[in-house]
C-alpha cells in the first residue's frame, strides 16, 4: 500500500515537470541551460565540490519555475480577470525565477572560468 501510494505521488510529481517542460517556454530555455551546463561540466572535469554547487543551483533554477507557474495558473484560477493584486503576485513569482537564475549563472561562472583559464591556457 506504502508504495503504491508512494509511486502514485512520484507519477504526479514527474507529470507536473514534464508537462512544464511541454507548455512552459522558459522551462525549455532552463532545460536547454542545464543541458549546456552538464555538458561544460564534463568538458572541463568539474570535481565532486563544484558538481554539489552547479547542482544546486540548477534545482534551485528548476524549483523556483515549478513554483512559478504553479502559483501563475493558481492566479488565473482565482482571477481570471485581471486585477493588480494578481499581477503582483505573477511579478514576485517570477521575480523569484529571474533572481534565482542570475544565482545560478553566478555560481557557473565562478567555477567554470578558473578551468576554463586553465583549458586555455594549457591547451596549446
């Protein structure tokens, strides 16, 4: 019974982060990112230390638009009509995302640009 139930949830959880992929423009814009990102990260040998950190800023990335859109089609149920409360709370929603992914550039940047330094500078 346990897993059934846990299987039923997990079959949700993965639902709700396929079909962002398949109706969110910007979740294919974050898939595309963090396909980018593994590849890199494996060209230039991140270790396990710098793997955590990338990792983490990718779910942060991942969670922060599962949220986003949530609350986005939770608004349009409860408002359908515009009104500037619900566009308030679309704005911070998203606010969310946008500061959550200049994090995550951040974080990439800070760890990519020092071995890719090195690939440069050794690579000839």
């Amino acid at each position: 019974m346990f897993f059934k139930q846990l299987n039923q949830s997990i079959g949700h959880a993965l639902d709700g982060i396929f079909n962002l992929i398949k109706q969110e423009r910007n979740a294919k814009i974050h898939l595309a990112a963090t396909a980018l990102v593994i590849y890199v990260g494996f060209k230039l040998d991140f270790s396990a230390q710098e793997w955590i950190w990338i990792s983490l800023a990718v779910a942060c990335v991942w969670v922060a638009e599962l949220i986003n859109t949530a609350m986005e089609r939770l608004t349009n149920l409860v408002s359908p009509e515009q009104h500037p409360l619900a566009k308030q709370v679309k704005d911070y929603a998203a606010g969310a995302v946008l500061v959550m992914s200049l994090w995550a550039i951040v974080v990439f940047c800070l760890i990519a640009f020092p071995h890719l330094v090195m690939w440069l500078t050794f690579s000839n």
